[in-house]
C-alpha cells in the first residue's frame, strides 16, 4: 500500500474515533452525572470534588468506549469509501479488500495499546478513587442533610428526629433515635439534647446525649428502661458505604492474583476475581476482532451515514457485552473455566468476522439482518 493511501485511511478511521468515543463516553456518563447531581443538590459538594469524581470515574467508561469507538470509525469509514465508490476506483486499480487492512490494523493497535493500561491500570485506580472521593464527601457534607423536624434516615436501620437543630453547633435538642440494626436488641432513645460530631475512627459518627432515657426491645417482648444523664453513641456508617471497601473492579492486578492464590478464600469469591482479570485483556483485544468485523460490514452497508453506522456499532457492541456477560456469569458460577470463557465471545465474533471478509473479498454480499431493522427506524 502507498503511504498516501495508507494515511489517508488512518485520517479517516481517526477523525471518526474521537468523534465515537467522545459520544459513546457522554452516553454512558449520563447514567452517573443523575447521581452526581443528587450529591451536589443534597449535599452540597463543591465542583472541585464532582470534577475529581468525573476524572476519577472516566477510566471505567473508556474500558468499553474505547472498543465501541473503534468499531464505529472503521465502520463509518469503510461505510463512506464504499458509498463514494472509492472502494470500486481502489479495486480497479488491483487494490484488494486485504491491502487495505494495514491501516486498519495499525489503528487498531494503536487502540489495544490505549485499552490495555486502562482497563488493567487507570479502571481500577479510578474506581477506588471515586469512593475515596466518595467517603470524603459524605463525611465533610454528612450533617449538611440533618434538618429539625424531618425524619433523618441516611444510615440504614437509623433513624434521627430533633426538634431544634443548630447547624452551626451541631447542636440538637429534643432527640429521638430508634436503632433497629440489631433485631434482636432494638433501641429507641430519647435525650432533651445532644451534640453531634466524627468518631476516632473510619466513617463513624459520634452523639453525645444529655438528660435522656434508653428503652430496649428484644425477644418474647421483652423490655428495659435505662436513665441517663450523659450518653455518648458511635454510628458506624460503614453500612451505607460498604462498597467503599475495595470490590473485584477495585482492586490491582496484583491484588487480585494475590487474593486468588490466598488460602481460605472461597470459592465464589476467587471464580469472580478470575473472572474479573480475565475480562480485563478480553475487552481490549475485542479491538483486533472489530478491526476484522467493521470492513466488511461497512462496505457492505453503502449507503450508511452516521446515524445508520452509529446504530450498527451499538446495535453489535450490545451483542457482544451480552455475550460476554453471559459468559462471565458462567464463568464466575464455576461451571466453566474463566481462562477460556472470558475469551469465547471474542472467538465468535473473529469467525464472523472472517467470514463476512472472506465473502466481501470474493463479492459475495451477505444481506444483513438487521439493514432493514434500521432502514425501517431511520424512516
């Protein structure tokens, strides 16, 4: 191929990309900006901290916009060489369908090389910083959601009532706090006022009560009243913000091998950690079999624009996430071995993808069953 017409495919495939993966990552965030908004309106954190938790939640997106924005661009530039019959000029003059996959992949490794650090690196780094970010917000905006008079419930199985409330202090008088986290041994408290403040430790919230009374509920209706002239209570809210605590996404590469070869964990735990690493080179190379698939399925889609290209790209990038989840649950069950379930959707969508290269190159179109799915929408 001649260095003019390999860079000029390569412009094309990249103008497409960042548009793709500007659009397909703004899609996405969409789900998250409700519950950033609700943070900001609630507890009125500073857009410092939602521009931290928008930089630090956007490595997880990239994970599958990078993928998704590279299937589009291929697809849209094939797509538009074929409907501007510069693929029938190209074959004219004895350029093959196969002479013109070197630019394709080469922007596709220059994609996989993008995927990999971020789905092994900056996905999980980020996701342990966003409820980093997280805890430290609720614990500088925790009290800003206490009012007097209103039922304060944000803890699960606590819930606060005062009848005056100094925002400034933090002072309450008139408090009511029933405590039904232990089921067995339910208290209901009742003080005529208290001071509010933070625990010694991690994500505790500490009540200091004065003048009040302690009446205790448990088992076959038995109950206790105590009297009190100071009473100090700890809420640990660890409760609400156990997914602070580090999950399978959260965690490094090494810390997940660490945990799978740790003694003692069990068996579900250890097929979702294997499940999880595995899933993290899986996605990525989805790029190389997308860089066989969109070719094919551009040039056979020649009157594409945007909007149709945009439809298909999403319309198999489902297809493929589905795959994928459904093999990943198999996988995290321990029916099948997350060595080789991780790996599979990628294997089908590669013969596919070969296939619809090989009739493409021979001239044989394969009608798509989805084309007229789209064209009647578009309509």
């Amino acid at each position: 191929m001649r260095p003019t017409l390999f860079f000029y495919i390569l412009r094309e495939i990249f103008s497409a990309f960042v548009f793709g993966l500007a659009v397909f990552t703004l899609l996405l965030f969409l789900g998250r900006l409700i519950k950033l908004t609700e943070m900001v309106i609630s507890y009125g954190v500073p857009l410092e901290d939602v521009g931290r938790m928008i930089l630090s939640v956007l490595p997880s997106f990239l994970v599958f916009t990078i993928p998704m924005a590279f299937f589009l661009s291929v697809l849209l530039t094939f797509g538009r060489l074929s409907a501007d019959n510069e693929i029938t000029v190209m074959k004219g003059a004895g350029i093959s369908l196969f002479q013109l996959l070197p630019p394709v992949l080469f922007s596709a490794l220059v994609a996989l090389l993008l995927a990999i650090p971020v789905a092994n690196i900056l996905a999980p780094a980020g996701n342990s910083a966003f409820k980093e970010i997280t805890l430290e917000v609720m614990k500088k905006n925790v009290f800003a959601t206490i009012r007097e008079k209103i039922f304060w419930d944000d803890i699960p199985g606590v819930v606060l009532y005062m009848d005056h409330y100094d925002e400034k202090d933090r002072r309450m008088n008139g408090v009511v706090i029933n405590d039904s986290r232990n089921r067995d041994n339910q208290l209901t408290i009742f003080a005529s006022e208290g001071v509010m403040g933070y625990g010694e430790a991690r994500g505790q919230l500490r009540f200091i009560l004065s003048n009040g009374s302690i009446h205790t509920a448990g088992r076959e209706k038995r109950y206790s009243m105590v009297n009190f002239e100071q009473y100090v209570m700890q809420l640990d809210s660890r409760s609400k913000e156990a997914a602070i605590w580090k999950k399978e996404p959260d965690m490094s590469n090494a810390e997940l091998k660490r945990e799978i070869a740790a003694k003692g964990i069990s068996s579900q735990s250890k097929y979702r950690m294997m499940a999880e690493l595995y899933s993290r080179y899986s996605i990525p190379v989805s790029i190389l079999v997308f860089a066989l698939l969109a070719p094919p399925l551009g040039i056979q889609n020649r009157r594409s624009g945007r909007s149709s290209g945009f439809s298909i790209s999403m319309a198999l990038f489902i297809a493929y996430y589905i795959l994928l989840s459904l093999f990943r649950y198999i996988a995290e069950r321990g029916t099948f071995p997350a060595a080789a379930a991780l790996w599979i959707p990628d294997l089908i969508f590669l013969a596919v993808g070969l296939l619809l290269l090989h009739e493409v190159s021979e001239e044989r179109f394969m009608k798509l069953p989805f084309a007229d799915i789209f064209r009647r929408f578009r309509q």
